[in-house]
C-alpha cells in the first residue's frame, strides 16, 4: 500500500513538501497537491512586475510541468476539510488521506481597511499588483504613503523594499523632488529580530529621505480627501497610498474548525496539529516564526522528516528551529540578506549580511533552484 499524502495549497510549503517525499520515497508515494491556481509566483517577484522589470508571464512557473514521482497535482478549489477523518471535498473531487497536510497560505481582506478599496492600492495580490503596473506609469509625483494595515503580515521587509524601490521608481522618471516618500509600520524597527539589518534600513531611508513612522499602522483610507488615517487618529495626506492589507486564512480553513484567533495552532516542535495525521505549513499557522516563503518551506522540511520518521517507525527528528534567510531589496541594484533563528535560543537572533551587487545573484540563484528542485524529476 502506497502512503496516501494530501497537500492543499501548492505554495512555497506545498512544493518543498511535495519535492522531498517524491525524492525519499517516490515510488511507495500517492501524494496529491492541489491548488485553485494554475501557476506559482515567488512573492518577490510581485516587485518586478509592479515596477515594470518584468512581465507577469516571465515570472510565472506552470503547475503542469510538475513532474515528480509520486505526485499529481490537481487544480481545484478546496471547498471543506474534515480534519478528524481527514476527507477533503474540492469543486471536482472528494479526497481520504493517511497524512494531511494544510499549506492554503493567508489571503487579504482589503475591506476590514474602510475606504483602501476606493482611495488606496495594494501590491500583496496578484491581482493587486497588475493594477498597479497601469497606475504607477501615470503617476506624476506627489506624496507617496507606503502602509501596513494590520499584523501579521507576510515578509517583514517588504514594506521597507517597497518604499525603497518606489525611491528609484521616481527618481529614474525625475519625480523624486516633487515627492515624497513615507512608511507606516507596526513594529518600533524594520526588522525586530535583527537590530543590525534594521539599522543598515533605516540608514538608507535617511540617505533616501523616506520618512519612517514606526508603531503605527493605517486604520482607514478617506478617498474623497485622499488621507490616510493611523490609529492615534492621525491624518497622512497621499497622492498614492500603496498598502499591505489585512490578512485573514482562507476561509475553507476558517470553516474547518482547526483555527484558534484565525490561524492554524500547531506544535511549534513539529508542525502538527491536535488532529492525529495533520500537519500545518507556513502562513496559514500561528506558530510564531514570520509569515515569509523560507519559513513555509522550513516547516514543509520538518513536516517530510516527521512523515518520514514515521512511515520507517525511525526516530524522531531534532526539533524545527525556525530559521531562514530573507533577501532584502535595498533598491540601486543592491541586495541585503537577514538569517533569522527564531526558535533555538530564548529569543529570536538575526544577522544582518550587507546589501550588494552581488548579493542580487545569490537571490536570482534562490529562485532557480527551487524552480528546479520544485517542478523538474
Ligand atoms: C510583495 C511580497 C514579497 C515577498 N517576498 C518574500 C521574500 O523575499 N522571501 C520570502 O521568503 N517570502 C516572501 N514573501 C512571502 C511569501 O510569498 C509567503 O510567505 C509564502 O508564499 C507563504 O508560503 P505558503 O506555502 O504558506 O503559502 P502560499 O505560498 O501563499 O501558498 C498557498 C497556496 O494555497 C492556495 N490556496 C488557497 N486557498 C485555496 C483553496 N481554497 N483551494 C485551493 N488552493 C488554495 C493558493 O492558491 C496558494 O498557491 C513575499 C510576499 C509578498 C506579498
């Protein structure tokens, strides 16, 4: 009997999952990945496209050249997940597994943001960001307000690399003298696990003259008066608010009753959840490392070595460490990279690597791999 595995959501934790069990055991696997999408993106590559760099098609990766043993994917929509016999009912297909695993990511409620569906845009979706690559074309300049919404949200550093790439955005099209470039964000630094690598921000917006305003996130949008309103009530006037909305689980995980306070609760030791055979990976649990793709793909790593553990009735795997490195856009053709461990210690540690050219090679080489190791035999 082969080992029935079902993945939901074929994102950062879903593909490196997927990869590692069809590499160790491909030929006593059954493992079905279904995702609604047809292709993955790397979240970073939403700037390229929102800046113009590239077009959505080049940085596209088609589901349908997966081509691992043991695995199919299926595009469907995954409409209710029974955790307790571990039955899944898709728009298509009704699915039992031996080993569930939920990767279904954080989705945005651009509306619990009063008034950024009409006087705002966001560049965390997709669809958010082809918007975006019409209305930044036609900008001629003015106040510009990069903000975050609500916590949590995925990848800590984007709101800072978007600020800092709209920098080069206007200052390549001769607009940065009549503007102006602000970031909201909720925490005291940029980065709170790494003093280093929020220093080493902050020293570029100064150099930049991008305002910084720290604790503070954007509670609403007046279109008419095109203002941003943060929680103390104060008021940001904006020619172009550029936002990070609200996220929220998907809401088939929402209905499945695994959430706790809208995230997925798992054992931070080995991803499981209460229910015996589940796992959770990534952004869709609470399980306190940031929600970013290197941290879906960690927990995704410890969920195959659990599997695996006990499928050979082996013995457990060291404990996840919660751990990653996250490229930082710096804007100027530089990259910066923070390694963050957030669970071996008493309290998360990040190192800072200094923002170079060269450095925009290793993150190039970041997405070639796992392009390979995802999708190729
Ligand atoms: C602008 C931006 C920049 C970023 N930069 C980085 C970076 O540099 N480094 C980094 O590590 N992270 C980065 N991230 C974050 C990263 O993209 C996410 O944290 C990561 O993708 C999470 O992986 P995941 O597997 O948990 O979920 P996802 O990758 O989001 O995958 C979840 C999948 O589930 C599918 N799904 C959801 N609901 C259903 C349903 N009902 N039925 C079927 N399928 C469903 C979705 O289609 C999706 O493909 C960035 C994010 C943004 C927005």
């Amino acid at each position: 009997m082969k080992l029935r595995v079902v993945v939901l959501g074929a994102g950062f934790g879903g593909l490196e999952l997927a990869s590692i069990l069809s590499a160790k055991i491909g030929d006593q696997l059954d493992l079905i990945l279904i995702d609604k999408n047809d292709s993955f993106f790397f979240g970073f590559s939403k700037f390229d496209v929102m800046f113009g760099k590239k077009t959505p098609e080049a940085v596209r990766l088609p589901y349908s050249s997966i081509d691992k043993p043991g695995v199919r994917f299926r595009q469907e929509n995954v409409l209710t997940i029974d955790p307790v016999s571990k039955r899944v009912i898709t728009d298509k297909e009704h699915y039992e597994a031996d080993v569930l695993v939920i990767a279904l990511g954080a989705n945005y409620d651009v509306t619990a943001t009063p008034g950024l569906r009409e006087g705002g845009n966001e560049f965390y979706s997709f669809d958010g960001v082809l918007a975006l690559r019409e209305v930044l074309p036609a900008f001629a300049g003015g106040k510009v307000v990069v903000g975050v919404c609500a916590i949590p949200f995925k990848c800590p550093p984007a709101p800072s690399e978007c600020a800092l790439l709209m920098h080069d955005f206007i200052t390549e099209r001769g607009l940065r003298e009549r503007s102006e470039i602000t970031l909201v964000m909720p925490f005291g630094v940029p980065i709170p696990p790494s003093p280093s690598t929020s220093k080493a921000l902050i020293a570029a917006f100064k150099e930049r003259n991008i305002k910084f305003i720290p604790e503070a996130v954007v509670r609403s949008i007046d279109p008419a008066r095109r203002i941003a309103i943060l929680d103390e009530g104060q008021e940001l006037p904006f020619d172009l608010f550029l936002g990070i909305p609200k996220h929220v689980a998907p809401d088939v995980v929402l209905q499945s009753g695994m959430t706790m306070n809208g995230w997925i609760p798992v054992d931070p030791v080995n991803l499981k959840t209460k229910f015996p055979g589940v796992y959770a990976a990534g952004d869709v649990t609470s399980v306190g490392t940031p929600k970013a793709g290197v941290f879906a793909e960690g927990s995704a790593r410890m969920i195959a070595a659990s599997i695996l553990a006990e499928y050979f009735q082996g013995e457990m795997p060291a404990p996840y460490k919660g751990d990653g490195s996250c490229y930082i856009e710096f804007g100027g053709g530089r990259v910066g990279r923070v390694d963050v461990d957030f669970f071996s210690g008493p309290k998360p540690v990040g190192t800072y690597v200094e923002a170079s050219a060269a450095m925009v090679k290793d993150k190039e080489e970041f997405g070639t791999v796992r392009a390979a190791r995802w999708f190729c035999r």
